[in-house]
C-alpha cells in the first residue's frame, strides 16, 4: 500500500515538529511508499521510498507584507492541488497530520478519486470545519478521550508515539537537584504562565528550587514570552528562572535528563508527547491531562488552571527522598510501553491497511 503523508514541516531539527520526522522514518517500514507533502522543509534524511514536496513557504515563515504575503500563500494553494492530482498514482491513502485544511480543500477531490482519507487531530478545541473535515474522513486518530475529535464515531484513540530510543542516548548527563523544567511553545494554549504562578507561591514558602523554561513562540511577533518574563521579575523569583528559547528537537533530551521534575500544563485533550517524554527520561512528571491520570493516578496530576494545587505537587516533588522517587518512577514508567512510536505504527498501519 501507497500512503501520502501530509504535514505541517519536515525538519527533524525543529523545535516542535522535528519528532514527526521519526513518524515518517517509521512509517517508511510499514508501506511500499511514502509520498509527503508539507508546507516548509528543511533538514530530513529519509530511505528511497519517501518523496518529500514542499508548497512553498519561505524557511523564515510568511511575508510581512499584504501582497507579498498573499503571493505565497496563493502558490503555496496552486502547488497543493498540482501535487495531490499529479502524484494520484503514487498513494493509496492520505494521512494529514492536525491540519484540518488540507481535508477541507483537497477531501471532494480525493473521493472522486476513490482515496482513503485519515486525519490525526488531537486538540480539545474544534468548530464546524473540523465536522466537515471529519466528514471527508474514513477514520480519525486521537490520543485523548477529551479531545474534539474523540465524539465521531469514526474515531480511534491510539498510543501517543514516543520514540524511546531518542531518550536513552549514550550520553552522560547529571540530573540537577530540585530543578523545575517547562519543554514546549510559550504560548497561552500551553499556560506556562500557571506555572509562574506556582514558583512563586512555592517561593514564598521557602521551599528551594530552579526552574528552565525551553521553547519559543508559535508566532515570532508574540508579546507573551515577554509577559511570562515580566511575571517572573514581579514575583521576584528571576534569580530562580531561565528562559532558554527554542531548541532543536535532536537536543530536548538533553534538558529532559538534566532536570528534576517535568511540569505540563495543557488542557485534557491535547496529551503532549512531552509528558511522555519526560517520564521515558526519568522526569517525575506533573500534568493538568484527565488522560495522563487515568494511566498513573492523580499523584501525578494537579487541578486545571489551578496554580495552588500545583504548587503542592511541585512541593511534594521537589522535596522526596531519593527512595520514594525511585518509586514515583516507577509508577510513571508503567505507562510508557503502550505508547511507543512501535505500538503506535503497528495500530497506524493496522486501520490504514483496511
């Protein structure tokens, strides 16, 4: 079977989306071609039976400019459709990853032409676009039971797809003491800004720490990251606080080792990979997700949008003996042999392959 993949970049460098390069790698093994498409590359290495195209969109991003800007975008739209109709021999199946768009524009043409359409989309959030996109699709992929998507009754929830190996890399390095680490997009939907919050009420309490922040915005004109500086040096805790930017995805595991505990804060319904991540690199992991609850107990878990309750698990965490750590490991550990990359290609290729 031919699969067309199609994605938002391919860069096995990037910050947030380079994980997707090893979904490729892997998917490689599964189907007799892969055939990609994506808005923007950059960096990837790939066997012989991937093909990757590009629509176009400038490695800096988007032009500031109204017409220049439109330019792109308008070819970037024309190459879409020159691609999905020139390579129609070339793939079986469609998978788009998260992009709903792509459905939309690209799900009457597929059906006249007989495609199986399958959409992964994983976010508590949806409107009337993500229902005609659904529409279009044969099968839907979600990891959360919270998410938007998870209603359709065309929707399978499947491993998340962590690629373990990447997080036992023969690279020694020291885990730091009562240090605190935030891993992903300083944006609003992501709420580090909750975990400020918690610092300084931990901070007032005497209790010892040091936080890194790691990531960048989704948008390079975002003012929040300078709020979440600013909301630092109000809660005097800068001494405490590093912000270090994005880095490439080949490097978080660095930072996933070094550090004591993890701290997401997403909404239930989105399930970061982080999560699962940290827990693969030894983090002890805290998290708002419903889902990552129902796997390794509400120990691991503090209210949504409560600052307070995860000021208390950041005390309990931070402050444990090296014994009971040992055995929060434990615990957290349990729920990673069920959503590795493997387990999570094996289901793909089972519900694309029908």
């Amino acid at each position: 079977m031919k699969l067309l993949i199609i994605t938002q970049i391919i860069d096995k460098k990037d910050s947030v989306l380079g994980f997707f390069h090893k979904w490729i790698l892997s998917l490689s093994t599964q189907f007799e071609h892969v055939e990609v498409i994506c808005l923007k590359k950059g960096e990837y290495d790939f066997p012989p039976n991937v093909s990757v195209s590009s629509l176009g969109k400038p490695t800096q991003g988007w032009p500031a400019s109204g017409w220049e800007r439109l330019f792109f975008k308008l070819k970037a739209l024309v190459n879409f459709y020159k691609y999905i109709w020139q390579k129609r021999n070339e793939y079986d199946a469609v998978f788009v990853h998260m992009n709903q768009e792509y459905i939309i524009l690209g799900g009457l043409i597929w059906a006249i032409l007989g495609k199986k359409v399958f959409m992964w989309r994983n976010h508590y959030s949806g409107s009337f676009l993500t229902d005609i996109a659904m529409a279009f699709c044969n099968k839907i992929f979600c990891t959360s039971k919270f998410s938007y998507t998870a209603h359709n009754k065309k929707t399978v929830l499947m491993p998340v797809g962590i690629d373990i190996d990447s997080c036992k890399m023969n690279v020694s390095i020291e885990r730091i003491p009562r240090s605190v680490l935030f891993l992903g997009r300083l944006d609003e939907s992501k709420r580090p800004h909750l975990l400020i919050e918690a610092l300084g009420i931990i901070a007032n309490q005497g209790i010892k720490f040091n936080a890194t922040f790691v990531g960048g915005p989704s948008k390079t004109d975002s003012g929040y990251p300078i709020r979440l500086e600013k909301q630092v040096e109000e809660l005097g805790i800068r001494d405490k606080v590093k912000f270090v930017g994005a880095v490439p995805n080949t490097e978080t595991f660095r930072y996933y080792r070094s550090q004591d505990v993890f701290v997401n804060c997403s909404k239930s319904g989105m399930f970061d990979k982080t999560i699962f991540k940290s827990v693969a690199c030894g983090c002890l992991t805290i998290a708002t997700s419903r889902d990552f609850g129902d796997l390794v107990g509400d120990e691991f878990i503090f209210a949504d949008n409560d600052s307070k309750a995860l000021a208390e698990k950041l005390k309990r965490f931070l402050t444990v003996s090296s014994q009971e750590r040992a055995h929060l490991i434990e615990i957290l550990a349990s729920c990673i042999k069920n959503h590795s990359l493997e387990a999570l290609v094996v289901k793909l290729k089972e519900e694309i392959d029908i």
